[in-house]
C-alpha cells in the first residue's frame, strides 16, 4: 500500500520506518530544505552547527532507543552521569546536583533527593515525597486524572511548600513545556516523575554526538529508501484534496526553487505535520467534526534557542544544565557535551530561552545581551573583571510555534492517530500517546500512526491508539 506522509520530523519518519517494517512504501514530502523538523538544525558560513532546540535523551524513552538500535545507531547516543544538576541561585557560579546511585527503582531516584540537601529541607522532602505516592501506586491513570490541575495546584492540593516549585519545578516545567509551573499541566511534570521513580535509568540522560538531521534523521531516510520508500525534501502540502465520498482523494504539493506543482495520490494519508500548520490546512468539511474542530485548543508554544561561541572555557561540565533563570531554561556546553561539536579551548553554549512569549518578537541583538546578563550570574568568574570572555558570535533560533502548550484540559483535546476520514491519519506529539510533547512523543506517534494505517489496509475494525499503547 502506498503512504503519503506530509513531514520529515521523528514523527513522519519513524512513521515512515514502521510502514516498511510493515510492507507498505511510504512516500514523505517535507516542506523545507531539511530534515528533522522540531529537531533541524543547519550550518552556518563558518561550518558550525545551530539547531531548532537543546535536545535531550532520555533513559526513559524506549521507543526512541529502540529504533535508534533498529537502525544501529546507538553508538551515536553519548550518555552522560545519572545525575541532574542546578544551578545555585543564591551563590553565583555553582552547582547544586541530584546523583542518582546504582539502585534499582524507585531507590535511586529516592536516594538521589534524600541525598540533596542544598535545595529542599527535609519536611518539604517528606511533604513532596507523600504527595507523589498516588501517583507511583496507581501510575498512568492518575496522572491522566491530574490533568484537570496545573503542577502548581497539584502542589498546593498536597499541601507542598511553594518554594519546591521555586527550587526545583520552575526549571523542570519550562524544560518541559518552555511555560511555568502556573501554566503547565501536572500530568506532564508527573509523567516525567513517574517515569523518572520507576524505571532505573529513566532520568539518565545522553547528547546525540553530532547535529540531528545527519546523525538521527538521515539514517532513518535511509532505511525507508532501502526498503523502497521515498523522502522528497521542499516539498510543501498545499491542499488535501478530497473525492466525493469525502475521503482523501490526494496531496497536492507546492512548486518551490524551480519544481513543477504535483499531485501525489496514495492509498492512504498522513499529517506529520505540527498541529498549527495542520489546522491550516484542514478542509473546510472536515472543520465541524469533533475530532478536527478540538484542534483548536491546542496551540504550539513560542521557543527561542540561543548559540553563543566564545574565546575560553567557560565550564568542564559534561552535561545538562538548568539555570533556574527567570529567562532561561536549560542549557549545556555543547563543546564538552557533543562529540561534533567539540573544542578543547572554547565554549559553544546552547540555551534554551523560555518562557519565550514576551521575547518572540523582539531583536536577535536583543535577546543576546539579556541572555548574556543572565551568564554573568552563572560564569561570574568569567564575566566580571577586566579579563572578560570575549564573544565571538551567536545564532538566535525563533520557533514561534513549537510544541503544544500543555496548560490544563488538553489530554482531552488531543486526538488518535485514526482519524474519522477512513484513510486520512495523524502522528506527531500532540496525538495521544503517553510521552506527551517530546522527541519520544513523537517517535512513539509515528509508531501507532503506522499500526493504525497497516490495521485499516487489512481491513481491521479501527482499534483506538490506546488499546495499541498498553503493548508498546
């Protein structure tokens, strides 16, 4: 059977991988020049790398590693201490770390928060330890419940001091979602938790040794290829053409950098694409149908990803970094942490800048001198004085639209990958799929989108992507 997938990200290419897997030949049109999609990345004159977002990996992403070891690849995955660690906002230029021993779960990430003594005290450790039992006894279904609070309620709700937001959640919230701990659905911040307590490397964590689009993304395309599929790059969805019965009679693509416009005519039909593009492009019959017109509460969250180069080392740190910043997020340097990126005697520092709503709009320049305010907090010893670190240049990435903002109510929004069109389809992040927004979100989408079309090309009645993710 043929697939047409519109977009190159995780989600339309493991998308793409498992229809072979499944005999079928996808065909991915991706709308710009290059791969990868939430996680591009593209070289500047100077060689060097710069890329859409600071791209983590986690021990916990299962379906994520298991099609990095289906494509061989896992060499390429450069996994670092289990360990988190933080920036001490009160004595500049230091760390605070959760180190993760070797237990088994959940008694290493207990031993790991007993263990910190800089950042709780120890009643706001026992109060937020009891709080989280529901969640470790009962799993996902009372996460999904919690979706109803943001992780600030849900604190409050438990009776936990605010200042745990202040110390620890407000850097994981806007790791997570790029909002604050007041926006961000609980069910996020507890499915990263629950994940974290109950799977032994669930919070280690790994770089990828070099950018996205070559190192992940291509080998993928690969794959697709050498089992007859197709990747066609700028190649833009223009229109879902419809047939009179009102499924999906084929994919109209746009002509850009000389092609000629084309029509694409499949068996069946795939978004790849993030959910605000898709609305878009969204035929007007289908907008009244509940599954479409739910659409309308999810809405992708403004990121800004900062590249700064500078003249010295900054850090020896070989990891991840939250800054506990009012405007940054997390940040590593990408000198120590990436293999391609390596430099022995200078700093490639990549920082996320969130929550971004209030700086989208605003000068690169501009956004670079805040952020270069906030390192004089985090590298005093290299930013005060007369022997300053001397910048030498600096990318500004603007997502005004990444993913969704997963504030209170949107599990209920999120839709299958099975759409009510009988060959039309979804996959990426905001699909429902225990992962939420994020690399294994989409991977694990992609995943279920290819089952859901390879049961419907058999005639199979359309089992919901939920019964599929109790067997993932």
């Amino acid at each position: 059977m043929r697939v047409a997938i519109a977009g190159a990200g995780l989600a339309g290419l493991s998308c793409a991988k498992y229809l072979c897997d499944a005999g079928h030949v996808p065909i991915v049109l991706e709308a710009r020049d290059v791969l990868g999609g939430k996680v591009a990345a593209w070289q500047d004159e100077d060689g060097d790398w710069y890329e859409t977002g600071l791209h983590i990996f986690f021990g916990a992403y299962r379906n994520m590693r298991q099609l990095i070891g289906e494509l061989n690849i896992e060499d390429r995955l450069q996994w670092k201490s289990h360990s988190m660690i933080f920036n001490q906002k009160e004595v500049p230029g230091t760390y605070s770390r959760f180190d993760f021993p070797d237990l088994p779960a959940p008694l290493n990430g207990l031993a790991a928060i007993l263990g910190n003594n800089d950042m709780l005290t120890w009643p706001e450790k026992i109060a937020f330890g009891i709080g989280l039992v529901p969640a470790i006894l009962r799993g996902q279904s009372y996460v999904e419940e919690c979706d109803q609070y943001s992780w600030s309620e849900w604190l409050a709700l438990h009776n936990i001091p605010e200042r745990v937001n202040d110390e620890v959640f407000l850097a994981m919230s806007k790791a997570l979602n790029f909002i604050n701990p007041d926006e961000i659905s609980s069910t996020v911040v507890l499915t990263a938790l629950n994940r974290f307590l109950q799977e032994t490397d669930g919070s280690k964590m790994a770089f990828l040794d070099g950018n996205p689009p070559e190192r992940l993304c291509q080998p993928i395309v690969d794959y697709v290829r050498a089992h007859g599929g197709e990747v066609h790059l700028d190649s833009p969805l223009r229109e879902i053409q419809l047939a009179a019965d009102g499924r999906v009679a084929g994919f109209r693509i746009g002509g850009i950098k000389g092609k000629e416009p084309q029509q694409i005519q499949a068996d069946a039909y795939v978004s790849a694409m993030p959910v605000d593009p898709l609305k878009l492009l969204l035929p007007e019959a289908w907008k009244e149908l509940p599954y479409f017109s739910k659409l309308d509460g999810l809405i992708g969250v403004p990121v800004i990803n900062i590249h700064l180069w500078f003249d010295r080392k900054l850090t020896e740190i070989d990891h991840l970094l939250f800054s506990r910043s009012d405007l940054l997020s997390v940040y590593a340097d990408m000198s120590n942490t990436c293999r391609e990126y390596e430099d022995p005697n200078k700093s490639m520092l990549e920082l996320v800048f969130a929550p971004a709503k209030d700086w989208i709009g605003r000068p690169d320049a501009e956004i670079v001198a805040a952020t270069l305010e906030e390192l004089k907090r985090l590298f005093p010893m290299h930013f005060n004085g007369d022997d300053q670190a001397r910048l030498l240049k600096s990318k500004v990435v603007k997502t005004p639209q990444s993913v969704y903002k997963t504030v209170p109510g949107c599990q209920q929004l999120r839709p299958d990958q099975a759409s009510p069109i009988p060959n039309f389809f979804l996959a990426g992040c905001f699909t429902m799929q225990r992962y939420l927004a994020s690399m294994e979100g989409a991977v694990l989408s992609g995943k279920l989108c290819a089952e859901a079309v390879s049961r419907s090309s058999s005639g199979q009645p359309g089992a919901s992507s939920q019964a599929a993710m109790a067997v993932v």
